[in-house]
C-alpha cells in the first residue's frame, strides 16, 4: 500500500509570525518550542515511514529530543510552553517505545494502513469475553492437527496434575512441542524481516501492488506468530512443576 504524502500545510509560528511546517516541534526562524499537533510517531522524528530504521540514530535522536522537550528547561517559560513540553515529552517517549521495537513497530506501520490484527492477547481476549464481544482465534490450517493432538497432551497433563503424579511420556511429547514452537517464532523473525525489506524497497520504487502483497503477508505471519505465541506460553505452563 503506497503512502501518498498530503501537500505540504504552513502554520506561523506563535512568537515570531514565521511559516513552519506543520510537524515542526521548534520554530525554524527563533527556535521557540510550537504547540503540540497531531502527528504520527514517524513525522514526530522527522523520519519516512519505513519498516526498518537505523535504530542507533533513532536513540540518538530520542535522547536529544528528551533534553530539549525537558520540563525544567521551561520552568520560566510560559503556562502554554510548560504544557507542550510535558504534551511533547509525553509523545516522545511513546514513539520511542513503539519504534525501537521491531514488533510493535511493525504493528503501528500496520495499524496506519487501518490494519487490526487478531486478538491474540489473554487479557484482552477475557475483557472481550467479559462484553459478549471476544473474537474467536483462527488456527492456522497447517496446525490444525497438530493444535488438536496438542490441546490432548495438555489436558492429559493437567489430568496427571490433578492427581498428584506425572506422566513421562506425555511430558516428553510437551518439551518437543516447546522446542519446535520456539523454532517456529525464531523462523517468523526471519521471514518478518525478508518482507520489510520487500516492502520497503517497494516503497522506494513506489510500486504499490508488491507493497501492498507484502503487507498482507506480514498480516497473515504476525497472526500465525501470535497464535504460536500462545501455544508456547501454554506448553510452557502445562510444563511448569
């Protein structure tokens, strides 16, 4: 999905009257720290919306951000340029969090696109429940016989469990499983990264339909991964002593 930029807005700077672009977070002319604007965590950094950045300068870039945003640096400043401070301080850190992590980067650049990915977590999946709203998980189809073999190994635990002994073989079939999921995440790692560079390279050459191929397969492989998430947290519980 290509990312069409708007036409460039002006807006005049509150102390000095000079025209800045709209995603400024200081006056070009006098420097002066501008009211805090919508934006996405992108723009906010002043970088292009790619799925892979140089994390380095990103850090780079938040630390400086941080002294500059710093409320003591306006503690003799105005009440409006005190608020933006802590407003800007704020969304600094949240685009911080957000973009130095692979993952949730991933999801954000999704989610700019209108992109919602399944429900995968057990506390949202219980508030969800708890409205008469929870979406139902989808197996993926290559896993369905191996999930319905699985969900019997766990409940034949859970059953040695409840009754104070422990079942070897079962066991043994649940440390098998542990280890092919975690190979499976570490795979989803790799080939999450082939597709930022397929998508990006895309973006560059503004070639909207292999963008937009991309895209749905980091959908499908994000939702594979959090659904093989949940198997390996659930392994590893039915596993605990």
């Amino acid at each position: 999905m290509t990312v069409v930029a708007e036409p460039s807005k002006k807006y005049v700077c509150w102390s000095c009257g000079s025209e800045n672009d709209p995603d400024a977070q200081f006056c070009a002319n006098c420097g002066k720290l501008q009211p805090t604007t919508p934006t996405d965590y992108f723009a906010f950094f002043a970088l292009p919306r790619r799925f892979q950045l140089d994390t380095a300068a990103l850090e780079k870039e938040f630390y400086r951000l941080s002294r500059k945003f710093h409320p003591d640096v306006y503690a003799r400043a105005s009440a409006e340029e005190q608020r933006w401070s802590l407003e800007k301080s704020s969304v600094l850190n949240d685009a911080w969090r957000t973009l130095r992590e692979p993952l949730a980067r991933t999801e954000y650049m999704l989610g700019l696109a209108g992109i919602r990915l399944e429900e995968q977590s057990r506390d949202a999946s219980d508030r969800a429940a708890e409205s008469g709203t929870a979406k139902q998980q989808v197996v993926p189809p290559d896993l369905l016989e191996e999930v319905f073999e699985l969900n019997m190994q766990l409940e034949e635990m859970r059953m040695a469990k409840a009754s104070g002994a422990d079942d070897p073989e079962t066991r043994g079939s649940l440390e098998a499983a542990k280890q092919n999921f975690a190979g499976q995440m570490k795979a989803s790692e790799q080939d999450l990264q082939r597709l930022w560079s397929e998508w990006d390279a895309a973006a560059e050459a503004d070639d909207g339909n292999t963008q937009q191929a991309a895209q749905q397969k980091m959908v499908d492989l994000l939702n594979r991964r959090s659904y093989i998430r949940n198997l390996l947290r659930d392994v590893e519980e039915a596993l605990k002593n």
